[in-house]
C-alpha cells in the first residue's frame, strides 16, 4: 500500500511580521429605505493564542509569542453604537465580520476594530438610498 502524501508545513508569519490594517467594510449595492441589509467588516490582523504545546494534551503560556488578537468591534450607524462583539484569541486571522442592518435612515456606518494590544482600526462608509 502506498503512503499518504502529508501535505507540506503551511508557513505562518510572526506576530511582528504580520501586516496590519487597514480596516475594510463593505456595503450593498443596492439599498431602499427600511431594507435589512447584510454588512461585511474586515481587518488585516493576526490572532495569536499566545499557548504553546507542553505536553500530549496540555497546553501553557508561550513568553516567546504572547496572546494577540481582535478584542473589540464596535459598530456605528450615524453617531449611535449600534452593536459590539467581543472577542477573543480563537477569533481567525484576517477576521471577517458580516452582520445585519435596517436601512432607516442615510447616514456613516462606521466600523472600530480594537485589538489587544489597545490599537484601533477605523473604516466607515456612507449608507446611501439607492433605490426608490
């Protein structure tokens, strides 16, 4: 019997080599007023654990990599919070964040990723009506 081909180790940056930013978001094209629209959010971050392997089943601190990662997402429509999420280290690289908005009134949407180290990053964009 032949053996299993293992595919190659994927290479994963360091958490100083890592590019940051900028923050994106994404609206419809297609907007009318009262619509439930679908918002995608995106950064450019790492998310570190900051855990190492120390045994066949347990894990503990790792001094040489510590935890990073998306803490905080906060969400703006005009000048109101709307929404925030907190998150944590099991959140993926590069997050992707989709979420529901009705479309009541033109105005920002505006998007703060907050990481754990305390840096933010900031993306808004103008709901406008598109449809009648």
């Amino acid at each position: 019997m032949a053996e299993p081909k293992l595919a190659p180790p994927v290479a994963r940056l360091s958490t100083s080599d890592y590019p940051r930013g900028p923050a994106r978001i994404r609206l419809p094209r297609r907007i009318a007023k009262g619509d439930v629209i679908r918002i995608q959010a995106k950064v450019r971050h790492p998310s570190r654990t900051g855990l190492k392997m120390t045994g066949e089943h347990a894990f503990g601190p790792d001094p040489d990599n510590p935890a990073i990662y998306i803490r905080l997402l906060e969400i703006y429509y005009g000048d109101t919070k709307i929404a925030w999420y907190e998150m944590s280290s099991a959140v993926s690289d590069d997050p992707i964040v989709t979420f529901p908005l009705k479309a009541s009134r033109e105005a920002p949407v505006r998007v703060v990723f907050t990481s754990s180290e305390g840096k933010t990053y900031e993306t808004s964009a103008p709901l406008k009506f598109t449809v009648d």
